[in-house]
C-alpha cells in the first residue's frame, strides 16, 4: 500500500546553515507517527516543508504516492493534509464558532461562494457542531478565540486541524504548556480525532509520544537517525546516546 | 438535523428575532420614505443625498479595512471612475437616445468600479498590510494625475459635466429636482447596504473575516488568502463605484477632485471615525462626517484642522470608533447597571467641555494672528464673536485648556472608577462583555 506521507532526500538549508541534511522516512497509511528529537533538530521546519509553508532546498514530498513539494498550502490541504501550530494559530478576534465554521467550508465545497446564506448551510453546521463537541468547548461557543484560556486555544487549534476532514493530520507539539491533567485530556483528544486517520506528531512530553505512536523517527541535527515501534527505539543505541540518555542525564 | 446540530449550534433564529431583523429594515425604508417631508429644503435634501452616497463609498470601504484587513489610500480611484464614466454614459445615452432610464445608471458606475478593481487589483491583493497600503497609494496618484493629463476623457481641471434630465424617461420621471434626485439615492443606498450586509453573511464574507485575523491560517484550512483578498477588492471596487456614480448624477460633474486623494482620506476617516469594527459604524461614519464637514465649513475657516483633530482623537481613545463606544454599553444596559456610570459622565462632561472650549479660543486666535493678522481682530467662530486682539482671550484661552485639563483628569478617572464598577455587576449578573 502506498505511504500516507513519504519524504525522499530532503535537503533544506537556510544561507548557508544546512537545517535537514538528507531526510528520508514513510509515515503508512493510519499510521499514528511520531517525530521526537532535541530542540533544533529540524522537526518544526520538516512540518512546515510537508504542509507546504516552505520549500526544500533539494528532495521531495509524497502525499498519497503524489509529488506535492512546491505546492502552496492550501494546495496541499486540499488534497487532503491538514496541520497544526506549535504556537497558537487562530483566527482571534472571531468566535469559537466562526473558527471552525471556517476550518470546515472549503471541505464541505463552499469554496469562494458569495450567494449563500452561511447559516443556511446544514452540512456546514453539521460539522461545525460535532468537532466543537468533539473538542469539548461546545460551552464558548460564542467566546471570541483570543479570549480563551491556553489550553482552550490549544484544543481550537486542533479543532481547526480537524475540522477540514483531512485524512492525514500534522500536530506540531499539541501538549506543549500544558499541565499533567490537561495533556492527558488533549492526548484522549488526539487519540480520538485521529482514529481512522494517518498522524505524524512532534511531541516533547515522551509518555505522550510512547503512548500514542505506533512508530517513531528520531531526527537529530537534521538527520533521521532511526526509525522504528516505540520498542524498537527504546533498545536503540544510538538513540538512547544521542537523545533519550540527553533527557535522563 | 442531527441531535448534535441541535444541541451545540447556535440557535436558528426564532420568530420573533427574524421579526426583528425585518422590522429594522422596514423601519429603515420607511424612515427613507419619510425624511423628505419632515427636513424638506433643499439644503437638507440636499445634505441626505451627500449623506447616501457617503454611506454606500464608507461601507464599500469598510468591506476591504474591516472585513478583510486591508488599509488602502486610493478608494477614490474606483469611486472617481465609476463618476467618470457615467457622465460620459449620461452623454452618450443622451445624444443617441438610448431607451436606458437614469435610475440603472448607476449600475454602469458599479461595473466601472469593478472592472478597474478587478485590473489593478490582483497585483496589489497579493499582499495586504504596507505594500498593499503603499500600492494603493501609487495607483491612486497614477490615475489622479493621468485625470489632469489625459484631458479628452477626463476633462482637465473643469472635469467634465453632463444633463441627466435628457435622459429616457421612466414614469415622467425627469430627475431635474432635487427630491426625485434623493429618491434615486435613497433606494440606491437600501439596496446597496442590504447587499454589502448580505455580503458577510456569506462563506467568502465569513473567510474575508479569516483573512482580516490570520492570513496564514487560512491557507492551511484550504484558502487562498490572495483570492480571497482580491474578490473582497473587486466587491469593494463595484460599491464604489456606485457611489461615484450617484455623486455623479448628484452633481452633474466629475472632476479630478473626485479621484484625489482627500477623496480618499475622507473615506478613511468616515470609516474609522463610525467604527470597523461592526456593520452599522461605517453609515454612523458616514452620517457623522458628512454633517461634520458640511457644518463645521460654515462655522470655522479651519474646519479640516477640527476634523484631524477629532481623527486623531477616536483613533488615540476610541479605536473601537463611535460604535465601539456605544457598543460597549450593551452589556451594561442589558444588566441595568448603566445608571452607575452615568452620573460620572455628567461630570465630567463638565471639565471636558471647558477644556475644549479653551482650546478652540486659542486655535482661533492662533489662526487670526498667523493666517489673516491685518483683519479686524473681532471674530467669529462657532457662531460666537470675541476679539482676538483682547488680553482677557488670550488669558482665558491658556487658563481653560490647562485648568480644565487638570479638572477633566481627575473626573476622568471617576468615570474609570464607575465603569469598573458597573461592568464588574453586570459580569455577576452573567451578562458577557
């Protein structure tokens, strides 16, 4: 079967600062992916290479066996990759509502329409109405997004991830600040959401990262290094030298 | 629908809601309707018909600044060719006769303002923020100066004029007078904000929003932040045009003033002054402005300089414009805690008041000693008469502004007291700011 996501020889360098030197790896299809490494590695800017935020320097991106480096994103979300943001990215000054509202047109084909009714639409508040219930803010509904607390604006932002239907989903540390109780509650979330769906999760917190994948990459300075199911990493030499025994040290 | 629609949607609107929102339209057509014979003039009806086209331009303003983040310094452009070419259309129509009554001619502006919107506009949607503020700037001097060159289309500096009442007649309807002219304007007016307001009801007007929040968001939802500036800019552009044309009509004359840049800097104004925020503050703007404008001229050789003043005024304390600040008394008006800050506004009124008075004598006395200091020193502003030349003025006019400040401060802060106060009620009331 082909792979959800395959990167082939990724190069990307910013002047003259290589950040990913040859990165290559799958994710398969329903895969629940994670991406671990220490801070600089390249992950963040593997996310924005995938979804279309930056170009590689050399290399190329498969989406469903499809070349979609170069595309824009929201090419690429519409064949269907949605990601999120390590630092909030909502639209703040409209509701929760509005929010995922937004995240959901395009996919219900509503495109750039300007002769209908939006709260004439059934399959638009349909699927509005299950992800806000989804992301259990059905409560601030009408709270504007800015106004909400970090880790709301945390599960909006994974709502707006979500809501397009997208069958391939990035999360760009979605725990990131969170408290125990809260990441328990988002990891629930995420478990759920992405049920049926293939996911690649960069991720910090490793009980998140332990629990929920069924594979992971470890990238260190713009390498992956290995790749493997949370056992197979776990007994990893180099990973343990040059990642898991820097977190234990 | 599902079970979860209905539980966690916002409500469709009841009956009663729906009764509402009708009724605020009827009542607006009706008000139309009415206005003509209750302010009867000519000078009134003249002022409504300024007033109806200010509101189409400000709104059709506000749908590229509030709705869709994007500050331009050149709406005047697609204002001033919609007036253009439906004088020269009144021409043509006229000399062959067509059988194309006054009342759609606008239509040709509203097209006019769309076409150039959509031919100048996909190069400057591509980014919004300063370089799509600076490329508006240019376009704007590019076709305000071709307006004095090109002389055969636009006329020069006399601009070009035209007779609307040569035109095919509807129902005997000869548009001479001034009522049919602000019966024209005035369905016109309806008609265009029902469509602009229609407009953010609508998915683009929803991602215009979107795109006003986070540009870079919307791109990884399936949007592209371009397009959707670029309709955004064309819709804009139509409404504009609108409005040139019925200025236009209005005045028989297009002019290059009607593309230059205080055309545009008073559309700004209008705007922001009203507010960006909600729906209504561009036509509160607009009705403001307009009147302001029209008022001030007769009362005060410096009028622009009062004008700048008050801009600079809303944007420093009132960003939210005037609709902000009326806006946010709903919360408190709906927990009845509104009698809290009243009293406090009473008093400060008072100071505040002083405070200005003293410095609209000093601006005065300032602009007599350096604009015309041959003139007789007793003048006239706001009605009022002094003399200019009179050590009393001159003490008050630096007493009033510093002593009221210094009072105004302190019952400033009594009203922040209050306001507080109220607010922290209304919120235990569960009233939501």
């Amino acid at each position: 079967m082909t792979p959800a996501i395959e990167l082939w020889g990724i190069r990307k360098s910013f002047g003259d600062i290589a950040i990913l030197r040859d990165v290559s790896f799958s994710v398969a299809q329903d895969e629940r992916h994670a991406l671990i490494g220490p801070n600089g590695a390249g992950k963040s800017t593997t996310f924005n290479l995938i979804s279309g935020y930056m170009k590689p320097t050399s290399g190329s991106v498969l989406l469903h066996g499809e070349v979609i480096s170069g595309l824009p994103p929201y090419q690429i979300n519409r064949r269907g990759l949605s990601r999120s943001f390590q630092v909030t990215n909502v639209f703040p000054n409209m509701s929760v509502w509005e929010n995922l509202r937004c995240a959901v047109l395009w996919s219900t084909g509503q495109r750039y329409a300007f002769w209908k009714n939006i709260d004439n639409l059934p399959e638009v508040r349909e699927r509005t109405a299950q992800i806000l219930s989804d992301i259990n803010l059905s409560g601030r509904r009408d709270v504007t997004a800015g106004l909400l607390t970090y880790a709301e604006q945390r599960a909006l932002e994974i709502g707006i991830t979500v809501a397009g239907g997208a069958d391939v989903i990035l999360l760009d540390e979605p725990t990131a600040g969170m408290s125990r109780a809260e990441t328990e509650h988002a990891v629930a979330l995420i478990r759920r959401l992405s049920e049926g769906r293939t996911l690649l999760i960069v991720e910090h917190d490793m009980s998140v990262v332990f629990g929920l994948a069924d594979r992971i990459s470890v990238m260190v300075y713009g390498q992956i290094v290995a790749s493997g199911t949370p056992e197979e990493i776990r007994g990893n030499a180099k990973v343990r030298e040059a990642y898991l025994g820097e977190e234990a040290a | 629908m599902s079970e979860i629609a209905k539980t966690v949607a916002p409500p469709l609107p009841t009956a009663a809601e729906k009764l509402r929102f009708y009724g605020i339209w009827a009542t607006s057509l009706l008000l139309l309707l009415l206005l003509p014979n209750i302010f009867s003039s000519g000078a009134a009806l003249t002022t409504f018909c300024l007033i109806g086209i200010s509101i189409i331009f400000s709104l059709s303003y506000n749908i590229l600044l509030g709705q869709t983040g994007m500050l331009s310094f050149g709406h005047a452009v697609y204002y001033g060719l919609g007036g253009f070419l439906v004088i020269h259309a009144i021409n043509i129509i006229g000399a062959n006769k067509l059988p194309i009554p006054l009342p759609v001619i606008p239509l040709i502006g509203g097209l006019t303002g769309l076409s150039f919107a959509a031919l100048l506009g996909w190069v400057s949607t591509k980014r919004s923020g300063t370089a799509f503020a600076m490329i508006s700037l240019g376009v704007a001097e590019l076709i305000a100066s071709s307006a004095l060159i090109l002389r055969t289309f636009f006329g020069g500096e006399a601009g070009i004029s035209a007779n609307r009442t040569r035109l095919f007649k509807l129902l005997d309807l000869s548009f001479g007078p001034q009522i049919q002219i602000y019966y024209l304007v005035a369905a016109w007016t309806l008609i265009a904000v029902l469509a602009m307001y229609a407009l953010t009801r609508t998915p683009l007007g929803r991602v215009c929003n979107a795109v006003r929040d986070n540009p870079e968001r919307v791109q990884f939802v399936g949007y592209n932040p371009h397009v959707v500036r670029y309709l955004a800019f064309c819709f804009s552009g139509f409404f504009a045009g609108i409005a040139g044309a019925l200025a236009a009509i209005n005045f028989e004359i297009a002019n290059s003033a009607y593309l230059g840049a205080q055309q545009s800097g008073t559309v700004l104004f209008a705007t922001y002054i009203g507010g960006i925020g909600f729906f209504v503050g561009p036509i509160l703007g607009a009705i403001f402005v307009t009147i302001l404008s029209l008022g001030l001229s007769d009362l005060t050789q410096v009028w622009q300089l009062y004008f700048g003043l008050i801009f600079i005024s809303v944007v420093l304390f009132a960003p939210g414009g005037i609709t902000g600040v009326l806006m946010m008394h709903r919360p408190l008006l709906k927990a009845g805690t509104l009698q809290k800050v009243l009293p406090s506004y009473l008093i400060a009124l008072v100071p505040t008041l002083a405070m200005i008075a003293g410095l609209v004598l000093a601006i005065e006395t300032i602009v007599h000693y350096t604009v015309n200091p041959g003139d007789d020193s007793h003048i006239k502003a706001f009605g009022i008469g002094f003399d200019a030349a009179s050590p009393f003025v001159w003490a008050i006019s630096v007493i009033l502004p510093i002593g009221g400040y210094l009072v105004a401060r302190k019952t400033w802060t009594w009203v922040a007291d209050a306001w507080g106060e109220a607010t922290s009620l209304a919120e235990n009331k569960g009233v939501a700011s």
